[in-house]
C-alpha cells in the first residue's frame, strides 16, 4: 500500500511538471514560439555566406541545364598542338600576317587576339607589317586578361609598331580567394570602374546594330566591378579551328569555304595547348584544371553578353521568404509529426523546393538560394529533436507510470475475485448439497417450494460455473497451470458434453445432430477439454433460439483433429469476431440481454487450446449463424 502511495505522488509531481510545460507550450503560445524561432534562425542563417553548398549546387543545376543554342557569331582560332606540329615552331609574325589577310578578304566583323602581337617572333619589317595588317581591320582588338584604372591607360599602350592598335581590359576570374574558393570561373566582370571590358563593348555593338537597348540582365555590383554569371556551354561547343589549317599551304580552306565560315564573325585568336596550366580554367561543369580554354571561356563570356543570358541571382527578399517558411515547416514536422511521416514530408517539400529551383534555373536562368533552406532543414532539425525527445520521455514516463498503477489494479482485482472465489466455493456447495436434501424429500413438498428450491438449485449451479472460470483465470495468470495429459478418443468427450447439456438443448426444443468420425485417442488434458467443449456447446445453445439445430461434427485430418459446432443462432458481427477471445467480452447485444454470461469463457477456451499447440477458429455473420472449430494435433502436445 505504502508503494502504491508513493509512485503515485511521484505521478503528481510528473503532472506538476508537464502542467508548467504545458502553460509555456500551450496550444496559443506554440505558434508565436514556432513562429519566433523560424524567424530568428533565418536571420542568423542568412548572416553567414554557405559558398562552398551554393557553388556546388550551383554547378550542379548548369550541369543540368539543357544547352541552349550560341549566338553563331563567334568562331575561334586556336594556336594549338597541331599547330606546333605542323609548323614545327610557334606561328611567326608571317604567318600571322597570312591569317589577317584571309580573315580580312573573308569579311569578318571583328577579330580579338588574345596573345599579344609584341610576344610573335618576326623581323622589324615583318612586326610592321603585321600591325599594319591589324590596323587595316576595323575592330581589331587586343584583350589582355588583366584590368587597370582608367587613369592608367598609358601603362598598357603596346610598344612599337603595335601602338596604334586598341587593347582592351578582357578579365576572367575564378573564385580563388573570394566565394567558393575552388578555383572555379562562374563569374566575368563586365565594367571595372565604370568602364566597359572589351566583351561589354562588343556585345553591346552587336546588340546596337540588332537595336536592342536591353540592360545586361542579371549584373551585380562586386567591390570596383560589375559582374555577371557566365551562361556556361560545356566545353568544345564554339567552333575551334587549329591555326595551322589556315596558314600552311595545303590548307583546307578555299577563299569561298573562308568566305562563307568567318563573314560577319568575331574571330577570337588564342591558345589551347595544355601544357600551359594558366590558359585553362575550371568550369562548373569540370573541376579538372584545364577543363576548358582560356579561348573558349572568352566565346562564352561573350556570347552571354551578346543573347543577355546571364543567370541572375534571385532577390535576397525571396531567399529570406523561403528559409523562413522552410525553417517554419521544419520546426512543425519535428514537434508535431511522427519521426517517419516528419521526414517524408520534410524529404517532399525539400525535393518540391529543389524541382522548383531547378526549372526556374532551366527556364528563367535565375539562381534561386538553395543552400540557406537545405541549411536551414538541417540547423531546425537537430536543434528541435532534443526538445521533441524531452517531450516524448515525459510523455512515455506518464504512461508508464499510468500502466503500472493499472497494472496494480488489476492484480488487485484478480486477487480479489479469487480470493473471493475461493471461500465462496465452501458455502456455496453447502447451499447445492441441502437444497438437493430437501428435493429428496417430495413428499412434504408444495409445488411452489419445490419450483423455488429448484431455482436456489440452478443459480447455485451458475454461481459454481462462475467461480471456477474466475478461479481458472487465477491460474492462467499466475501461470501455474500445467497440462495433465491423458490419452482418450476425443469423441468421447463429445459424447458427454452433448449428453450434459442435452437437457439444457431440449428446453429450447434444440436439435443436437452428430457427424463423429471415429478416430483414435490422443493426448490431452482430459478436464480442459471438457471444459472448452463444454462452453462452446453452452454458448451454441445460449445463443441459438429456439426449434433450431446444432450440428457436432469431428474428423482427423492432416495430422490434426477437427471438433467443430454450428448453429443457426444470431451469428457475430464482424468488428466484434476479433474480440470475443479476450478476457470478460460480451458483445453488445448480449451484456443488456437475459442471456447469462462472464465473458471469461472463450478466452479460456483458447488459452486452454493453445496450450495443447492447438487452435480455435470461429466463422460467422449475423443473423446466419456460427460456426466455431477446434484444432488439435495429434501427436503428442508436450513433444511438440
Ligand atoms: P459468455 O459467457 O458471454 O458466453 P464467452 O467468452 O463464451 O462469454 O463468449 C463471448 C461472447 O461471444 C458472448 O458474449 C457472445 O456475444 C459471443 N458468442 C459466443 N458464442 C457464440 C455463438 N455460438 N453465437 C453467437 N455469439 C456467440
């Protein structure tokens, strides 16, 4: 007792606690605190610059990015590999000045050389006439990977005889020491200064000549410059031709295939030889160091800039929207959902996000935030489990405390009802054993009297059956029931149930047929037996009405013996078939009728089968009857 008292004041004090929780947590105070944390987790988030996810996951969507077509108005000419092998030298200043005058009788718009014209071995004479050749092309330009102030100009005037020829600041980047830090080229600068690279001043000549006044879309301001993120084409898209192929002799090219290849084409001229590491960039689509060319890195940057087709960043304010909502959803799922539901959802809404960011890189070229929300999920995720598990402990700890006091009730009870049991048995048999004295005695007898003993007879009788079910129940649950296995024709005991309750059948004008397979004995508890017999036949005929039949029927089959009983009573409803084997269930329509029961006695039944490895089965529907069969093995229960 002094236990019990104990445990449960503890369960108050659990209660205290949780009733506290319960006040700071409460339904109308949860939603401002949900709300409070998103809010505030995203603004910390959105402090602090995630570089290296965004760049990756940045490249990943540009990997795959469906290629959309060039502007077809870029060729290259690449002073390449098969260059050096056929002319067994780098190009000189005459062959230079060879490939000028094709490109110039071929109509070209434009030609940038990105190797300086001072670098070409030539005579005095030769160099001349190679500036000369250059000068005579109306944009010729030199780009020099490289920006200075504009007041600097002078320091970036080429030496003789190359000085009148433009030289323009054609910068390209990586993120070496500022974003992601992996060396990667996603970003061109567009002005430094306020001035124009040379891809801004041509693309916006191309564009002026097709009159288009568009702004470059997607340009941000990065400390002196504008910048915007290249629209990357994988590596080997532009049209490369080896300079060797227009200058040796034997070249392929005729004026005409010249003609119709480079008219009213910016010609870029630069190198692509991988021995040099410097000429080579890495690309969001390759990490490798020299994943694409210098060469073929200007075709793109340009290009972007002539279809303005540079991915732009989605506003901040969209990014701020997102985490918080996602943070939000985050905090939701690991307070209120199941673990796995939580994770499905959290999984979907990050896979929805994900598709969406996607298509609208697709679509749109615009690169919405992804690694703030994926931060977000995780930072939420991790930070509210700790609390959710608080929660979940103190939840579990109340039902477990709530169990074991129920626990203790029961047993409470159960030793109650046998104790009762027990010394009710004495009297009570008293009671049978004078009543049956008096019977004896039909003499002195009035009919009335007699009838009124008979009735003390009967209910001494269900009071008996009564307490040896609650007394067999004792056993069960103390487990101190063991089986006394006896060999006998199972028949047998059928035999004597039914003619047991054939007085009881015949009062309801009940038909009791028989189909018994004769068989051989097997082992089994003799008394147990009866007794599941025995309710089956009771309830088949408690619950049959009257002038109906009952059919009893055994047969040895597969190894096992079959007892089965059907009648045509009120039959079971579907929903309570589950429940009638469990301890005092009586279902609905019986518990308010006249009908006499404990509801202890089919779950002694299949306890008592079970124990002989055995089953019981019931097939039934309302109003058609029931039809309930017991299985037992028929060898030996105690070696199986
Ligand atoms: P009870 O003492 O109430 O008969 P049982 O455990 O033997 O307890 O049966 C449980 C319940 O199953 C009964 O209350 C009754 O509703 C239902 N039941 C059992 N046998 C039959 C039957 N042959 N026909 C219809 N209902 C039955």
């Amino acid at each position: 007792m002094r236990k019990f008292r104990m445990s449960n004041s503890r369960f108050q004090f659990s209660q205290f606690n949780i009733g506290t929780l319960k006040v700071l947590f409460g339904k109308r105070f949860q939603a401002y605190w949900r709300f409070l944390f998103a809010f505030s987790i995203t603004l910390v988030l959105m402090k602090f610059n995630f570089d290296f996810v965004d760049s990756y996951l940045y490249d990943l969507r540009m990997r795959l990015k469906p290629t959309t077509n060039t502007s077809g108005l870029i060729e290259t000419i690449a002073i390449d590999s098969q260059t050096l092998d056929k002319l067994h030298r780098s190009p000189n200043a005459v062959d230079h000045v060879e490939l000028l005058k094709k490109l110039k009788a071929a109509q070209v718009k434009a030609v940038i050389y990105f190797i300086h014209p001072g670098e070409v071995v030539g005579s005095l004479e030769e160099q001349q006439e190679f500036a000369n050749e250059a000068q005579s092309i109306e944009h010729f330009y030199i780009g020099i990977n490289d920006v200075w102030p504009h007041s600097q100009d002078f320091a970036y005037l080429p030496h003789p005889p190359f000085q009148k020829i433009k030289t323009l600041s054609a910068p390209y980047t990586s993120d070496r020491k500022l974003g992601a830090k992996d060396d990667v080229t996603r970003r061109m600068i567009t002005s430094f200064q306020g001035e124009d690279v040379l891809h801004t001043l041509i693309a916006k000549m191309i564009r002026n000549e097709k009159h288009s006044r568009e702004l470059i879309k997607g340009e941000f301001s990065y400390y002196a410059s504008k910048q915007v993120l290249i629209d990357f084409h994988p590596s080997k898209t532009y049209p490369q031709i080896s300079f060797s192929n227009l200058v040796v002799p034997d070249s392929d090219f005729s004026e005409d295939s010249l003609q119709k290849r480079f008219k009213d084409k910016i010609v870029l001229i630069g190198r692509d030889i991988p021995t040099t590491v410097d000429d080579y960039v890495r690309t969001p689509y390759s990490r490798d160091v020299i994943a694409m060319s210098a060469l073929e890195l200007h075709a793109n940057m340009l290009d972007t800039l002539i279809l303005n087709t540079a991915i732009q960043n989605s506003p901040q304010w969209i990014n701020l929207i997102s985490t918080g909502l996602i943070s939000l959803l985050t905090i939701y799922v690991v307070l209120t959902l199941a673990p796995s539901t939580g994770l499905l959802i959290l999984l979907g809404a990050l896979s929805i996000y994900t598709f969406f960011s996607i298509l609208m890189f697709w679509i749109f070229h615009i690169n919405i935030d992804l690694s703030h929300p994926l931060i977000a999920i995780f930072v939420c995720y991790y930070f509210f489990i700790p609390y959710r598990l608080i929660i979940e402990n103190r939840k579990s700890w109340e039902y477990f405390e709530k169990n074991k006091l129920l626990v203790q009730v029961e047993e409470l009870k159960t030793n109650f009802l046998s104790m009762m049991s027990h010394d009710l048995k004495t009297p009570l048999a008293r009671i049978q054993g004078m009543a049956d004295v008096v019977l004896s005695d039909t003499q002195s007898l009035s009919l009335k009297q007699k009838n009124a003993l008979e009735t003390i007879r009967k209910s001494a009788d269900e009071l008996i059956e009564f307490i040896s079910s609650i007394l067999n129940l004792g056993r069960i649950e103390s487990k101190d029931l063991k089986l006394n296995l006896k060999s006998k024709d199972p028949n047998q005991i059928v035999e004597e149930v039914i003619q047991k309750y054939e007085f009881l059948a015949n009062t309801k004008n009940i038909q009791i047929q028989k189909e018994l397979e004769p068989m051989f004995s097997i082992k089994m508890d003799i008394d147990l037996m009866r007794q599941v017999l025995s309710n089956l036949l009771e309830n088949a005929i408690k619950y049959s009405p009257e002038n109906s039949k009952i059919l009893v029927s055994t047969e040895e089959r597969d190894g096992f013996v079959y007892i089965q009983f059907t009648d045509q009573g009120s039959g079971i409803q579907e929903e309570e078939i589950g429940q009638i084997f469990t301890k005092f269930y009586r279902s609905k329509k019986h518990k308010t009728s006249s009908i006499k029961g404990s509801g202890l006695g089919l779950y002694l039944a299949k306890y008592f089968v079970e124990l002989h490895h055995g089953r019981i089965t019931v097939d039934s529907s309302p109003g058609q009857g029931s039809s309930f069969s017991v299985e037992l093995p028929v060898s030996d229960p105690e070696k199986l």
